[in-house]
C-alpha cells in the first residue's frame, strides 16, 4: 500500500504536465443587466475601474459604468477604429478611420486630439507615468497624458504585431521585415532579426531579466532575453523554447510564467524555460462543449483572449469564460451564446458582453475581486512601477565647476527648452530631468539657504519649473507638491501649480491636499495671485480626470471663491471656472 501511495504522490509532483481533474460547478447565471445599443461593437470592451467604454460600428463610442448606467457618448467625427486603451484616470484614447487621434476623459469630454492624417495600426500603449505610444505604420509617437510631444520615431519597417507594454515599461513590436523591436519610454531602441513572423507576443521576467516569448503558427515558440548590462546593439538574444503541441491562440504572462490555450480549448501553464506546470480543459474543448458538439474544436485568434492577474489565469471567448487558479485548480466555467465580439472582465468578476443581438450585458462570474497592492486615491491600479523621473540619480552636470553660474544656468535653459520644443527629447530626457531637479530643488537639503543671494534665483526656478511640466511627467508630481510645500517664494509655488496643471495628473490627489491649505484660518499664505495660480491647476486637474477627482477640485474652489480675503477680481475668474466646469458636468457622481 505504501509503494502504491508513494507513486500517486511521484505522479502529482514529479510529472511535468498535470491534467487536472475539473471539480467546479459550472456558473448559471442570467445577466446583471443589458443595454440595446441598437449596432454592433467593434473589439472588446476596455475597461477601467467601475466603467468600460465600447466602440460601435455606427461610429459612436460609449461608456457604461458597472451598473449599466449610461454615462457619455462621444462622436468621433468619423467611422471609429477599434484601437482604443485607456490610462490610470480612466482617460480613454480613442482615434477615427480619417486619422484624428483623441483623449477623451471619464465623462465623455474631449481633453486634446492630434490630427495624424491616418488611422493608427493598433491600440496605443499607455506607459507607467502617463505617456502614450501611438503606433502609425512603421512610426511611433510618443506624447504626454496631455498631448504634448516628447518624441517620434520611424522603425523603417511598418509594425505586424501590436506593440505591448513589458514587464519594466518599454514597448515591443515585430516589424513587417522580422526585426523584433524594444523601444523604452525614452526612444532608445534594441532590436534583433528573426527567422519568421511570431503572432503573439508575451512580455515576462526570467532570470531578473525583462524577456518575451513568441509564439508562431506553427507551434514552434522562442524567447527573447533583454540584457541592460550588455553592450548596445547586443543587448537582445534569441534563446530556444519547446514547441506546444499545437497553435496557440491566446496567451498572457505574470511574473517568469506564461499561460497559453491551444486550438483545442485546452488551458497551460509554462515557467520561463517553456516547462509545462499543468493542462486544464477551458470551457471551448469538445469534452466541456457537451454531447450536442461534435467534431474537433479549432479555436480562431479572433475568438479568445486571456488574462493572467493575481486572482488567476482567465480565458475569455465569444461562448464564454473559464477560470484557473495559478496551481492549476479549475474556479469556474461559464457558458453563453455566441458573442459578437470577446468579452472582458473586470477587476470586479464582471463579464461584459457584446451579443450579436447588438445588446451589452453583463454577468458575475468571479466572486473574487482583483486585489492589487497599490491604488490610487481617486481611480484604479497604479501602474507597476515609475520611470525614476521623479527621483532621478545625478545629472551629467551635477559636479560641473559652472553648474550654478547664472550664465550657465541660462544656456542649459535655452538647450533644454529648444530640446522640449523640437518635439523631440527623446534619450535626453531623464538627463535634462536631473537637472531641472537639481535646479529646482537645491534648497531642499540646505539647513538655511541663502535667501539674498540664492544658488538659483526664483525667476530661472520658475523658468526650470515650466521646462518640467512640458516634459510632462506623472512621475514628478510628488517633487513638485514638496517644492510647493517648502518653498518661500510665492511665484515660484505658483509656478509649481501652473505645472501641474499642465501634467494634467495627480491620481493620488497630493497637491489637491496641499492646496487646502489655503483654507486654513492660520494661512500665512495669503497671496491671491497664488491662490488663483492653485485654482487654476485645479481647473485643469479636473478637466483631464474628471470624476470623482472634480468632485473634490469643485469643492475646493467653491471653498476658494467664498474666502473673505480673497479680491474680487480674482473671485469672479473663480466663480467663471466654477461655471464652466458645471456646465461640462464635472460634477457628476459616477454610478
């Protein structure tokens, strides 16, 4: 009996694919709600804490939030493409088929557009601080979450796969001519030619490094390995990965892990050196279809999708979903009739579904909601991680003789700002950064500096400061709430707000609560034109975000225009803000 119970426990642990043995209950469930839309829906939802936006083949792009509540319509002026993502503050970027690209926020109010001239090839790629990676044929473009430009660049060869963010937050692509191309958030670029065309792309860590595996259809996989520490030009290398058994048709990665499902419906589970951890049958193989099927399931790439977070692994089809937990326990099965497009769920277990009866309707299919270990305060997940840009290490000028002349000062100003101006900072971009930290930020680990005769006077501070809200970076808001927390000079923290307000984002509301302040009956700063400075930022916070940060940014400049101090000229600029952002229903409560 021991040698019998010793092998059943040799088969569980030391077989290298498991076929797990399915024990859940399917779920039955009728839907939450639906919505007639009255036209088809172009792609899949894309969603965003509580809210999703779809595209219709009318041409009109909408956004529901959970609980079926209509919440905007927004018309593109022209036949809608399906590329569509969405940011952090649920901003969604949205483009038409006549090249006019658009951010448009969370209620539906366009915030900037750029006039491109043709459609995008695919969905843009968001990045960790906002910057959005738009993909036009064999160019990219990069701009700020409030449009402006920080670089562009042309592959040489038109994009075949959709670009994806990777696991350290540059974009991937395959070009038309084989080269796989890395693109960081800066512009630097690496790539490597390779011997056929992959059609899936999956971004993982192996070995501390950032590294990817493509899959081709033929079943035949390979991973590339990206090595900072190498030279340039050899920082990328090819490494073999098994072939699967058959095509896959969807797959996602977390962490040095890859899932897969292959044409049959059959769900895998591969560690970073292509080993199968475990094989479960997803909802579309023949044995889970029913007696009523009958021939063999050939799963298409345009029918499934999947997810990998950190409540599992999902594959998501036009009949349905199926979740694993990551050991390879089978959660849930749930079955529909065949949509109009692949569905999406939400981080609340929310199926959105696109029926080919042109209805949306949405099912709960996972009681367990995604956990993620940093929120921000007024929307979803932060991203994974920053760019370094609001903690930069010293700039190459940092131990210069002449880096506090006033001369210099001025030169490195006017290098800088022709730099931001030409569109085009690129690789000098967490360089010029530095600096401006440097600059900016000198006094803050001074004991008692020297107010008369400073290392940087206020006005190339307040100059400095503007170069860094061109730059544009989520990363640097936390810098700029403490130089406007600490500073004496009341035109270098209104600088600080115009700055700010020109980001256009602030997820965690940090200087909404520095602005407070100004409420406060002990305030020794009263200072109106700061304060309408600070109103202003708020105005422009709000107008990018939209709800629920407006609600606070309305309340405070309520608060703002009721202060007894406060002239009248500068309440009225105040009270037509007010009406303004009324008007354009900023003060609508999501739900």
């Amino acid at each position: 009996m021991n040698h019998k119970i010793s092998a059943i426990l040799f088969g569980l642990f030391f077989i290298p694919a498991v076929l797990f043995s399915q024990t859940n209950m399917p779920v039955q469930a009728g839907p939450w709600w639906e919505r007639t839309l009255g036209t088809r829906v172009l792609g899949q939802p894309y969603l965003q804490t509580q809210t999703m936006v779809v595209a219709g083949a009318d041409g009109s792009i909408r956004s529901y939030f959970m609980s079926g509540t209509e919440l905007w319509r927004f018309d593109p002026q022209d036949a809608v493409s399906p590329h569509i993502a969405r940011s952090v503050e649920g901003v969604a970027y949205v483009s038409n088929r006549s090249g006019s690209f658009m951010a448009v926020n969370r209620i539906g109010y366009e915030v900037w557009r750029i006039e491109f001239g043709r459609p995008v090839s695919f969905p843009p790629v968001v990045g960790w601080d906002g910057r959005v990676f738009i993909p036009l044929g064999s160019e990219v473009y990069t701009r700020t979450a409030s449009g402006q430009p920080l670089w562009s660049k042309d592959l040489g060869n038109p994009m075949v796969v959709a670009p994806i963010l990777d696991s350290v937050g540059s974009m991937v692509t395959v070009l038309e001519n084989q080269d796989f191309v890395r693109l960081n958030q800066f512009s630097t670029e690496d790539r490597i030619r390779l011997n056929d065309l992959p059609f899936l792309t999956v971004p993982i860590m192996s070995g501390g490094h950032p590294s990817y595996v493509l899959f081709y259809t033929n079943g035949m996989a390979e991973k590339i390995v990206f090595n900072e520490g190498a030279a340039r030009g050899n920082r990328l290398s090819r490494t073999s990965f098994p072939s699967l058994e058959q095509m896959p048709v969807a797959a996602a990665g977390r962490g040095s892990t890859v899932a897969v499902t292959l044409q049959d419906g059959r769900m895998q589970l591969l560690d970073d050196t292509g080993h199968i951890l475990w094989t479960g049958n997803s909802h579309e193989t023949a044995i889970e279809r029913g007696p009523g099927f009958s021939g063999a399931v050939v799963l298409q790439t345009t029918q499934v999708a999947m997810e990998f977070d950190a409540r599992g692994i999902y594959l998501l089809s036009t009949r349905g979903a199926t979740g694993f937990d990551v050991d390879g326990r089978r959660r849930f099965t749930f079955k529909m009739d065949e949509a109009a497009a692949v569905p999406a769920l939400s981080e609340e277990g929310m199926l959105y579904v696109s029926g080919s009866d042109n209805a949306l309707r949405a099912y709960r299919v996972d009681s367990r909601p995604l956990v993620v270990p940093r929120r921000s305060r007024y929307y979803g997940p932060m991203p994974e991680g920053n760019y370094g840009l609001g903690d930069p290490p010293p700039s190459p000028w940092a131990l210069g003789a002449f880096q506090w002349d006033p001369v210099e000062q001025e030169r490195m100003y006017e290098v800088i700002e022709r730099t931001i101006s030409s569109g085009q900072i690129a690789e000098e971009e967490p360089f010029y950064v530095a600096y401006l930290h440097e600059m900016i930020g000198y006094f803050l680990n001074e004991g008692n500096p020297d107010q008369v005769r400073p290392r940087v006077m206020p006005i190339q501070q307040i100059e400095f400061i503007r170069l860094l809200g061109r730059i544009g970076s989520r990363d640097t808001i936390p810098f700029l709430a403490e130089i406007f927390n600490r500073h004496h000079e009341p035109a270098v923290r209104a600088a600080c707000a115009e700055a700010i307000g020109r980001i256009g984002v602030d997820p965690d509301g940090l200087i909404l609560y520095s602005y407070a302040f100004f409420l406060s009956p002990n305030n020794p700063h009263r200072d109106p034109q700061l304060l309408l400075s600070a109103a202003r930022s708020i105005v422009e916070l709000c107008r990018f975000a939209g709800p629920p940060l407006s609600g606070d940014g309305l309340f405070l400049l309520r608060q703002f225009h009721n202060l007894s101090w406060l002239p009248l000229n500068v309440r009225n600029f105040i009270q037509q803000d007010l009406d303004d952002l009324f008007t354009g229903g900023f003060d609508q409560v999501l739900q």
